[in-house]
C-alpha cells in the first residue's frame, strides 16, 4: 500500500493519505482530498512512501486534477527553503503561492473542475474593407473631423501604424494602441473597423521585428561588467544607475540574450502601479512574449497564466509584482528585481512574510539562473554584499541622453514662515519654480506623503482628538467623502461639528495630506489642471492608469501624490518637483529612517528634467541642514551609505545583524501582557541579551486586538539554523502552556 503526505492550503504541517490502488501519482501533483467533515481541499502531492500513519482510519486521496505536476522538483525545494527560513508551514507557501483557482475548495468533487487552462486571447484591430483606400479615408476623416474628432484620430493612427507589429492579414495587436474602448466602439458600431478575439502567441525564433535598444558607450560598459561578473561565477549582480541613467534598457538588452537561447526571464517590480507602463514599454520590443502578474489580476486571468505557463516551451518574459517568484518557470535564466530597495517587496502582514529581493537570489541558484538587482539608491544590504564581493557591482553616474541632473534647492520652512514667505503649504521658492513651469507649459509633481485632507482633527481649546475607537490611531479627514477614516481597520465616521470633550465648534484639521494639498493648489494656480495619485484616487487598475495617461499626455499641469509618484516613472515635461514635508520622513523613530528618507527623496527627485532640458527640485524642510537632505541635495549615496554602515556596524544591526520580530495577539490585554513576559524570558534563556522586549509598537491596538512585540538580533556570522530551531522550541513550550496558548504568535525573519 503506498502513502502520500499531502500539502493542504492551511496553516497546518503535511497530512497523509492512503494512495488508492491503480492510481498513478507524482510529487507535485494537485489532488483532491478530504478534510475534515465538511471539505474536500486541494492539496499538493509531497512526498510517497510505504509507512502507514499511527492514526486508526486513513483517508484516500481523491481525484488527481491536472494532467501535470503543478509543481517540479526545483519550485518545491523552494517552497520548503521558504517554510524552513520564514518560519512557516508549507501550507502557508502554498495559501500565499498559487492563484485561487488552481487551488479550489468544495464539498463534493464535482465542483473540482481540472479545465481551468483556456488560451490566452486579446483583441485585434483593423481597418474594415471599405476604408483601406487611403483617399475614401481621408476624405471621410474630414467629414467627421468636426463632431468625431477622437474617432478621426483613431482612424489616421490605424492606417499610419507601420508595418512592424502587424499580423499577416493586417491586423494590429489592441496593446500597442492608444484607443480607449468608447472610442474602438464607436468606430466599431459605425463599420470603421473590425475586432477580432485571436489567441495571443508568443513569437518564436529569435527577433526578427523586435529589437532592443542600442546602448550607449556607458550602457554598454555596465552589461559588460554584469556579464563579466555572472561567467565568474557570481551569480548575483548590483546595478546602481543615477534616476534616468537608462538601466531598463540595460536589462532588457540582457533578457533579449537570455529569451533568444530559449530561457525563460521574471522582472519583478515593487508596485502594481508600476506594471502598466513597463508592460507597455516592454511589448514594444519583445511583442507578446510578456506576461503582467499582479494581485489587481483577475482571480481568473491570474490562474490561467499559472496554467498556461505550465505547459509553456520556455522563452516567456513575465513581469510582475512579488507574487510572481511563485510562477512556473520552467527555464528561468534570469530574474531582474527593479527599484531592489524599495521595502514593498517585503511581505509583511501574513505568512510567509517573505522579502522577495533575498528570495529571488535564492531561486535562481535552485533553478541554475543568475539574477540582476538594480537601483539608483540600493539597499544598504545589497550595496555591502557588493562591498563584501558577494554581489558583483557597477555604478552609472551619467543620465541617459546626456540629460543633466536636476538643481535641488533646500527651502527652509522655519524661515519662510518667519519672513512671511510661505503661502498654505508652499515656501516662496516652490512657488516660483511652479509658476515658470507652468508659464513654459511645463509640468509639475509635488510628493507629500500623507493621503486624505488631514492626519487628525482636533480641539483647539481642549486638544481633543478623534480617535478610532477599535484601534489606538487617530481618524484621517477626508474631505472628498466628509468622512474621517481609520487607515488600520476601515472604520468611518463623519466630520465632528463640535468637540464632544468642551463643546467647542469646528475642531480644526491638522497637519496636511496630498487631499489638502490639491485643494490649496486649485486656490493658487486656478488655471492648472491638477491630478491626485494616491489609494484614494487609484482604487483600480483603470483609475490608476487614467490618472496616469492624463499627466503623460498634458491633459493635467500638477500631479500629487504619495510614495505612489517615486516609482521609476519617466515624463518627459517634469521640469519641477515639489517634496512637500521632508520632516515626516526625517522623523520616524526606525534605524532605517535617514537610509529610506534618502531613497524617498532621490527617487522622487529623479522624476524631474529628464531630458535635456534638465529640472528643479524644491525640498521644504524645517531642518535644512541635516545631513540626510544634504546628502540628497549633493546626490551623494556614497556618503549617506559610508555613514549609516558605520552607525549599523556601531549599534549591529543590519547588515551586520539579523532581526526577527515575534509579535503577540489577543483580545485580553492581561494574558497577552503575562504570555509576552513569559516567552521573552524563555527567549532570554537561549539567546540572552540578544532579546529585546517586550514592548508596544506605536500603533498597540487593531480591531479590538492588543499587540506586543519582542525582537531578537542575531549577529552576522553566527547560524541562522540554530537560532531558528532554538526560536520554534520556545514557542512550542508555549504553546503547551494552556493559558498562553490562545494567543496569536507570528514570526517576521529579517524585518523591515
């Protein structure tokens, strides 16, 4: 009788089930198997054997539900490489790795459906007949001019796009044009054009219409030097560009190489907003070959690129968020984490909480594949394992096209309120540099990195504020809504009329977010067309791309907006950038405050003059002369780098230490406060003073649950292995404790 453990999606160690005879099972293949009483599960077959369980009954596994593994042998020494470091279960990785739908739940098997796979369709535009002739086209054209002018447009792009992109019949792929759909409705309903549904394929056999772009002397140097590391043997190499310094077109000269022998490439991004221009930059040179991933995907479409890549003959090019470390690349070759700094690859709010940077450095040695990280102000991890000559490393210091860098120009707050210099939200300097911008028919972004109209609401008499009544925060004002809002757990209420606490009425908003800041723009710039790009205002993927397409086009002047507007993006009529508050990223009491205040405004700095014509950056801070904002100023990473490794190395932290944060959950502040007291004696006695805690993080209370948190600092050089295995035998004494064991314990390995 043959045995198989099974992974189940759940937070739960592998289960095992009796293998009914005549049925043919491999490691990794997706079962159905029941659950307890009420569900049947789809679980990941992990291991076979011949050893029966202890337990009395064995169940027997279902129905086998695809016609391959969803999983190879390499993806599943991954999955148990990530349990074992992040401190999790399998089961955990498997919730976190696959798309729902490959996964499904159900109580009976006949709800398991193993077609989930369709092919991958898009939509296809040309001409209808009648209109091919160029001269019933132009004279149609201007017919309509006047009350279709959109449609005309539309109609003159089709019959000028060349031939490069085209199907053999003239069709030309929808993605590679600028149409909205009321538009490509319009034309469609009047018998312009015809739309087709076709299946999208993935040109084979090298490029013979999409090539990449030529590099520059510097450009070419940079890929020479990342090749030269990788044939060395160093598998992971560091690149540090300048903002515009032209990296993109360094890495997709590499995954041109690495497509055309057949391998399969993953970029990954931090931010979901970051996708769609990328893709879009990214289809112009390798076509069809590029797949989007990101959780903003439909349930379906997510599952269909994991199914149709399972079946994939290598060759595809896959760009997406952290998610996307978990896709079925057989052949990967290369991975390119992009903005490899920025903490939104950490995944942190369930497990496994995963830093996908570190992780895919893991998983292209599993898969024999070599990895790129690039960035134009790189963690101080990354740059010291380039220091140390674990990463290969080069440095570009020149912006692509010759474009220079921006003037940055400190503006102190204190002194211009002082001087009457400052107007709402902007100092004299920033005005200015926004009035000749907007003369020259130039645009502007302005970056403050609070959303809604206000942090809090308060009384001015008594200093009462309004606070979440679930969770121990104060409620942001939104004025869009007239409602105050609880960022933790989404509670609202509406704007307080009088202070409850002394009666006094209208208590004041204070403090200001990107809300307020597009407000006071509309009162002194009453000509400009403003857009917002925050949470509030990119609620989905159309709306993001809606604010976004309106700056690039010049349909807006200004764009606001949070850490959302840093992001690599490249708008070539930015000629000024505002940073709003430097002091809020100055301030935040985190060892990493002055390195991630450095790679905030940098970034955000790079938005502007990048093209010849170069740009200004107006940073508004109280404290213009700490060394953080004259670090930025000089645009010197080197400096800010040498300085904070120095104060790390001082204090050990990392990258001279490991963190792990164990934070503790429950209802009753009493038992949270007496099991956190007790499992950091526990801690204390197997890693002594490395234990720090137990304390409240600033924010102690979410939905009526109570937190606390303890840390450990583990020193470089000393086994990681060990720490962890001493770290999961406390907490299994605790959980043995029948008064502590209903409190919640999570494990963050190398917290951010």
């Amino acid at each position: 009788m043959m045995y198989a453990d099974i992974v189940l999606p759940l937070a739960q160690p592998a289960y095992t089930f009796a293998v009914p005879e005549g049925m043919e099972l491999r490691c990794g293949d997706a079962v159905a198997v029941q659950f307890g009483q009420r569900y049947i599960y789809t679980g990941i077959v992990w291991r076979l054997h011949g050893v029966r369980p202890d337990f009395k009954r064995v169940k027997s596994v279902g129905a086998r539900l695809y016609d391959v593994p969803l999983l190879d042998e390499r993806q599943m020494r991954f999955w148990e490489w990530m349990a074992d470091y992040y401190m999790c279960t399998l089961g955990e990785v498997m919730r976190m790795a696959l798309p729902s739908m490959a996964k499904p739940r159900g109580r009976s098997e006949e709800e398991f459906s193993a077609e989930v796979f369709r092919p991958r369709t898009e939509q296809y535009v040309v001409l209808a007949e009648a209109w091919r002739d160029a001269g019933a086209l132009s004279a149609e054209c201007d017919r309509i001019r006047r009350r279709a002018p959109r449609r005309c447009e539309a109609l003159e792009a089709l019959a000028a796009f060349g031939d490069e992109g085209r199907t053999e019949d003239g069709a030309i792929p929808r993605r590679l044009l600028d149409i909205d759909g009321a538009v490509l409705a319009a034309l469609r309903k009047g018998g312009y054009v015809d739309v087709t549904e076709r299946e999208r394929r993935a040109e084979r056999g090298g490029y013979p219409r999409f090539a990449p772009p030529r590099l520059t002397e510097v450009q070419a140097r940079a890929a020479d030097e990342i090749r030269a590391s990788w044939a060395s043997g160093v598998t992971t190499h560091l690149l540090r560009g300048v903002t515009g310094s032209g990296k993109t077109e360094i890495y997709m000269n590499l995954m041109a190489e690495t497509l055309a022998s057949g391998g399969d490439v993953l970029m990954l991004v931090p931010e979901i907003a970051f996708t769609a221009q990328l893709v879009e930059r990214m289809e112009r040179v390798f076509g069809s070959r590029v797949t989007a991933y990101h959780s903003k995907l439909t349930v379906l479409r997510r599952t269909e690129t994991y199914m149709r890549l399972l079946h994939s003959e290598g060759g595809e090019l896959v760009v997406g968020t952290r998610s996307a470390l978990f896709l079925p690349l057989r052949r990967l070759r290369m991975i390119v984490v992009d903005e490899e700094h920025d903490p939104s690859y950490k995944q942190s709010d369930t497990a496994p909480r995963y830093n996908a940077r570190d992780c895919a450095v893991v998983l292209a040695s599993t898969f024999g594949g070599r990895v790129l990280l690039g960035s134009a102000t790189p963690s101080l991890e990354s740059y010291a394992n380039a220091l140390w000559h674990k990463y290969g490393y080069s440095v570009i210091e020149e912006r692509y096209g010759g474009a220079r860098q921006p003037d940055i120009i400190v503006s102190d707050t204190m002194r211009a309120v002082k001087r009457g210099e400052r107007r709402s939200h902007f100092n004299i300097e920033l005005i200015r540099a926004m009035e000749g911008a907007l003369s020259r028919g130039e645009q502007v972004m302005l970056f403050q990195n609070r959303r809604g109209f206000s942090p809090f609401v308060s009384c001015r008499e008594c200093g009462w504020t309004m606070r979440c009544p679930h969770c121990n925060v104060t409620l942001t004002m939104h004025k869009s809504s007239g409602r105050m809002e609880c960022h933790y757990c989404g509670y609202t209420a509406s704007v307080p009329r009088t202070c409850p606490q002394c009666g006094t009425a209208d208590p004041a908003p204070m403090g200001f977010g990107t809300e307020r800041v597009e407000e006071r723009i509309a009162e002194l710039f009453p000509e400009a067309r403003v857009g917002r790009l925050d949470r509030d205002t990119s609620t989905s993927e159309s709306a993001y791309n809606r604010i976004i397409k309106d700056f690039e086009s010049g349909r807006s002047d200004i764009l606001v907006g949070t850490q959302m507007i840093t992001k690599g993006f490249d708008f070539g009529r930015v000629s000024v950038v505002g940073i709003l508050n430097a002091d809020n990223l100055l301030n935040s009491p985190d060892f990493r405050s002055s390195e991630r205040a450095f790679q905030l405004m940098t970034q955000v700095a790079g938005r502007a003059g990048r093209r010849q014509t170069g740009g200004t950056v107006v940073i508004q801070t109280s404290e213009p002369e700490n060394p953080v904002v004259r670090w930025v100023a000089a645009g010197d990473y080197d400096a800010m780098a040498r300085s904070q490794l120095a104060e790390r190395h001082a204090f050990s932290y990392p990258p001279y230490s490991r963190l792990v944060r164990l934070t503790l959950r429950d209802r009753d502040a009493v038992r949270l406060r007496e099991g956190a007291v007790w499992l950091a004696g526990a801690l204390r006695e197997r890693f002594g003073r490395r234990v720090f805690g137990p304390v409240a993080p600033p924010v102690d209370r979410v939905r009526e649950v109570f937190i606390v948190q303890i840390m450990l600092k583990i020193e470089s050089g000393r086994p990681m292995s060990r720490a962890r295995e001493l770290l999961r035998g406390c907490l299994d004494r605790m959980a043995g404790e029948e008064r502590l064991r209903q409190i919640n314990v999570s494990v963050d390995v190398d917290v951010q």
